[in-house]
C-alpha cells in the first residue's frame, strides 16, 4: 500500500511540473470571442492568421524566407 501511494504522488508531482513547464497558447482577453483576420501570403498564396504573419511593404508573408524571395 505504501509503495502505490509513492507511486500516485510521484506521478502527480511529475504530472505538474510538466504542466507548469509547456508554453501556453496566447490568450485573448476574456469575452473576446471574435475570429482573429487572415490574410493571404503575398508569395504562396497560404492563407494564416495576421499574428503569425510577417508585414513588408505592405504585404504579408507566411515566412521570412518568403518575404525576402519576393523583394
């Protein structure tokens, strides 16, 4: 019986800090329940949130080998 519950509390612990470890996703505020606006990659054509998005001369591009293809 002792040994099954060092067991669970090992796990539990290594349960936890593995949780605390894994980055988050980014979150929006809260009642903030709008799509985020895609746009198109002025190269591929790949459409991706603007977030993730990289901004030159006005257009937008999925990566940064992309944007500087198309300069």
């Amino acid at each position: 019986m002792r040994q099954a519950f060092l067991i669970l509390l090992v796990l539990v612990v290594f349960f936890l800090l593995r949780r605390k470890s894994t980055p988050r996703a980014r979150r929006r505020a809260p009642g903030d329940d709008r799509p985020e606006r895609m746009v198109e990659c002025a190269r591929c054509g790949v459409n991706l949130p603007i977030s993730e998005s990289i901004r030159a001369r006005g257009r937008y591009y999925c990566s940064e080998d992309h944007r500087e293809r198309d300069a």
